[in-house]
C-alpha cells in the first residue's frame, strides 16, 4: 500500500484525503472524550463536541498532516517527495483509541508546526532575526494552547543553537518573542475578569496530576509498543537517515530527535484523556514518515505501515461494535 504514496502527485494528495477519511471517520460516532478545557488557556473558547468540532477535527488533522509533509519536502529531508508523513501523521493521530477529538493538542501542534517552519528558515536566512522571532512567537502560541509543550522549551533552545550560532541578540529575541503570546492571553483574561483563571493555569496548579488508569487498555498498550518500536527503530537508524545528505539537512534532521527526545516528557502530565497522547504525534510521524523512506527493503516499510494501520484501526472502530 505505501507504493500508492510513494510520489507527490495532486492526484496521489486525493487518495491520501480518502485514507486518512476511512481512517478518522470514527470521530462522528465515537463519544466525545474528557475536555482538555483545564489545559489550555485558549481552550474555553474551543468548540468541544456536535458536528462542527468534529468537522474542525478532520479539517485540522488534515492540514497538520499535508503541513508536516510539505515541511519534509520543502526542506528536501527526504530522499525523494512523498505523502509518507502525511499518511503517517494521520496514523499517530488515530493510533490510540477516543483520541480523535477536537482539542488544544492538535492546535499546539500545527503551532509547533509552524515554529519548526521558522526554525528551518532562521537558518537559510542567518542575517535576519525575523524568522527566529516567528519560531520563537509559534512556540509560545503552543504552549498557551497545551501547557505541558513546555517540556519543549529546553528543546526549542537546542534547536536554536543547532542552526544558528548562539548570540545575545537572538536569545533577546527568542525571550520577547516568545512572551508576546502569554502576555496577549493574560491580557485577555484580565480584561474578561478571568485573571485568576489564567494565572491558576501557568501556576501549574492541576497540570501536573498524573492518571495512568487507562493505560492498561489493550489497544492502548499496543499503540504505545508500537511507538515505542518506532523510537528504537528512528534512533538506531539515524546514521542512515543522515547519508548523502548535506549538512544543512542534517542539522535539520538533528532538530526532528531533539523534538523527539523531550516528546516522551508530555506524559509526566498525563490526566487519563487520550487526546493528550497525541502530543507524541508530531515528530513520531516526521521519523516514521522518514523511515519508511531509509529501509533498503520496502517490505520492512510496508510491514510497518500494516502493523499501525490494524492498531490504528481497531483502536477506533472496535468500540463501534
């Protein structure tokens, strides 16, 4: 089946629209999960279940996974351009089962999206500060949306210094940059009279209580192996990934395990709603979608491809029957 998205055809982008529809349909009949209202500061003002939070949910997971897979091809991480992240994007989204909900994950993630964006451009244009800014702004944005992506700020500061060499005006920059988010929607809340609402939140006040209770389901422990297969398999293999490539790319490449060494640490916060799992699906799909490109023998690809699909599958579409 992989060999269906091995080009990046228009007429392959359709085909990519009708797996990732079978795949996320259960989201209409599936019920609506735990809010993750408590998590986020913008999240009060998330539509959280009907028809348009479910419609906003595919509309969402659909751009997030055509974004990640525009990213690899525009900065030519791969060895040749394909839908392989948009399809694994989809995969890791309906991986674990109820997480196909409308939620502040799946938002902070398309503004890490555009943080990484950013990121990668700061590096072709060394003599601006501009683009840096932006990462630094989307990356602030994503953590008023989920505010367990701070786990993210060691990382993003590694990044930083990854691509650019590391100077007082660009961490000045970074600093104000990515404030400008907190200070808006703090602003917000005060002038709404919700000021202890928002300070409640960023006091950490119910973050960081931990529920594993649901972890024990069947399908869920499968979706967590299997990502778990996924992190080996990347990190054993990324002298591979890196051949014949330059080293812009390879810098690149570095800031994708940076981002994928502190994902794990979203699950220090984990309250028992399985949407927050979906925190892992960022750079689980930029690897994964990768790997699949780097195995010499495309049946390992399409063996994996066949194990994540029948997880992903039963996760969302056993509790129907």
């Amino acid at each position: 089946m992989l060999s269906l998205f091995r080009n990046n055809h228009i007429i392959t982008g359709f085909f990519v629209f009708i797996y990732g529809i079978l795949l996320l349909l259960p989201v209409f009949f599936l019920p609506t999960a735990k809010s993750l209202s408590q998590l986020g500061s913008l999240a009060n003002w998330i539509p959280e279940e009907g028809a348009g939070a479910n419609l906003l949910f595919l509309l969402l997971a659909f751009v997030l996974s055509f974004g990640l897979n525009q990213l690899i091809n525009r900065f030519r991480l791969g060895r040749q351009s394909t839908y392989f992240v948009a399809i694994s994007s989809l995969l890791m989204l309906a991986l674990f089962p109820g997480a196909l909900t409308l939620s502040p994950v799946l938002l902070a993630n398309l503004s890490l999206l555009l943080s990484c964006y950013n990121l990668y451009r700061s590096y072709e244009q060394k003599n601006s500060v501009l683009p840096l800014s932006n990462a630094a702004l989307f990356m602030g944005l994503s953590i008023e949306l989920y505010l367990p992506f701070a786990f993210y700020i060691p990382a993003f500061i590694l990044a930083w210094i990854t691509i650019r060499p590391a100077s007082f005006k660009d961490f000045m920059v970074i600093l104000l940059s990515g404030s400008i988010p907190a200070f808006l929607i703090g602003t917000l809340y005060y002038l709404f009279d919700q000021w202890s609402v928002f300070a409640g939140l960023h006091a950490f006040s119910n973050w960081l209580i931990q529920d594993f209770s649901n972890l024990k389901e069947p399908f869920t422990l499968a979706a967590l192996g299997a990502s778990a297969l996924i992190l080996l398999l990347s990190w054993a293999n990324f002298q591979t990934l890196k051949q014949k490539t330059t080293i812009k790319e390879q810098k690149f490449l570095q800031i994708i395990f940076i981002l994928l060494f502190f994902a794990p640490l979203q699950l220090l916060t984990y309250q028992g709603i399985p949407s927050q799992l979906t925190a892992l699906a960022f750079p689980m799909a930029l690897l994964l979608g990768l790997q699949w490109q780097a195995w010499k023998n495309s049946r390992w690809a399409e063996l994996w491809h066949l194990l994540l699909l029948t997880i992903a599958a039963l996760s969302q579409y056993y509790p129907l029957f």
